[in-house]
C-alpha cells in the first residue's frame, strides 16, 4: 500500500496542473484599452508583442475570446506590467500590439515572449533585458542602450547611440548591427554574437566558452580581455590593446597596432584575412 502512495501523488499532481490551465477557445476577438501613461515595460508568457509610438498610451489584445480576462495588463509607478493570469494551452492567438505615448526607459521580457518594433523606436537612455526563451527585434534609436541577455534568450538588434553596453551570458544568442563613438561588450558562459556596424573605441570582455564574431564590427581602438576558452574575432584599424589567457582564441582583422598586456597559458592570437566579399 505504501508504495503506492507516490503514484497516487503523481496523479492527483498532474491533475491539478491539468485543471489549472485553460484551453483557448480557438475563437479569435479583437480589443483595445487605453492605458496610464508608462515608461516601462515587464512582460512574461507566450505572448507575440508589437510595439510603437504614439498619441495616446494603449494596448490592443487579439487572442482566444476566453483568455482576454486572464491577461494582466496593469501600470504601477511608470511600469507596464503584463502576464497571464493562469497557464494557457493551445491558444490560436496571443498577440498583444502596445503604444506607447511617453519616452521609454527600459523593457524587460520573459518566459516565451516575442518582441518586435514596428516602427523605428527614438528613446533617450535605453535598458533592454530578455531571459528565459525570448526573442527581442528592434530597431531604435538612443542616446545610451543598455542590453542585458540571459538564459536561452535571442535577439537580433539594430541600434544607434553614442554610447551602447552588452551583458551576454548563459546560452543567449545576439546577431546586431551596432553604431555609436563607444561600445562595451562583457560575453560569458555559452553565449555567441555576430556584430556588424563601427565604433571608435571598442571594449570586448570575453571569458567562458563565450563566442564574439566581430569580422564585420570595425574599430578605431579597441581592448580586449580573453579568458577561458573564449573564442573572439575582432576588426580594428588602429590599436589593439589584449589581454589573454586561459585557452582563449583571439583573430585579428585589419591592420592594427598590437600591443601584448598579458599573454599567457594557452592563448592564441592569428591574424586574419576578411572573408571574401566583404570588402571590395
């Protein structure tokens, strides 16, 4: 009788979990809401979001007639906050379209949130942060962005700035064109990304099993501090200052002045031709 006493958990657990979603009705509505002002935004589930600017600060919800109640759209203090309310299964449609009528300072998505911007985004100091399975596609416009990217979240990014700031941890992945006079990128653990754009000073702090593909990123000056067993590709046309160590891999494109901070352990450092047609 004992032993049965954990399958009979089991059951009555996975009944639970079972009661506790709702099923989408599979019939489609449309419905918009105006909103508080905001200057922030959280938002967790499986919801596909579109964002945008305009006159007024509101959200349009599409999805299964029977879920509109059990999502949460609510502002505190300046931050729009959206969730479900409970778990939703097999849903025709979770689409959520926001706009947004003041300057946006930060967004933070989750869960399995899709983010796109619908229209070219012009902010002032700028803080995206994506986790979990995320996926962000920007294209903005700021005077400082600030990214944070984490677990298996993925992004593909295309910004303006003077000044922009990456956090790449975990198993994210990044693919951005980037342009501002300064750019600073710290890539840990798993993470990988693929640059384009130019800046003219360049920091890559890299460490872990991090990958940083910066062949088509070119750099007036950069510095670089490789660990681990990092693989870094960096393409600078005057001064490149390094540190590595560890069994990290540092390839160099372009012709710059290389100077040897520390060299140690099992580093590598080979100079590199630029994949053919990039430059003509």
């Amino acid at each position: 009788m004992l032993k049965k006493i954990p399958l009979l958990l089991l059951i009555v657990l996975c009944s639970c979990n079972a009661q506790d979603k709702v099923k989408g009705s599979r019939n489609v509505k449309t419905e918009q809401y105006d909103l508080e002002k905001f200057h922030s935004i959280q938002i967790k589930g499986e919801f596909e979001v579109g964002i945008l600017k305009g006159r007024r600060s509101m959200i349009e919800i599409e999805a299964d007639d029977n879920i509109h109640d059990l999502i949460m759209t609510e502002v505190l203090d300046g931050t729009l906050y959206i969730k479900p309310i409970k778990k939703l299964s097999r849903t025709k449609k979770q689409e959520l379209r926001i706009t947004f009528s003041d300057t946006l300072k930060s967004i933070l998505i989750g869960g399995d949130v899709e983010l796109e911007s619908l229209q070219d985004l012009y902010v002032n100091d700028f803080k995206l942060e994506t986790g979990k399975d995320a996926k962000a596609f920007l294209t903005l416009t700021a005077s400082k962005f600030n990214f944070i990217h984490k677990d298996d979240a993925e992004a593909e990014l295309n910004v303006t700035a003077q000044e922009i700031v990456c956090q790449l941890n975990q198993s994210s992945k990044v693919e951005a064109l980037l342009n501002a006079p300064n750019v600073e990128i710290d890539i840990y653990e798993k993470a990988s990304a693929r640059i384009d754009g130019e800046t003219q000073i360049f920091n890559l702090r890299a460490d872990q099993s991090s990958k940083f593909d910066g062949e088509n990123f070119s750099s007036f000056k950069t510095e670089v501090l490789a660990q681990g067993g990092s693989s870094s590709k960096v393409n600078v046309s005057d001064t490149l200052n390094l540190t590595a160590s560890g069994k990290s891999e540092i390839e160099v494109y372009n012709t710059p002045v290389i100077k040897l901070l520390q060299f140690s352990d099992e580093a590598s450092l080979s100079k590199k031709e630029f994949s053919k047609g990039l430059f003509k």
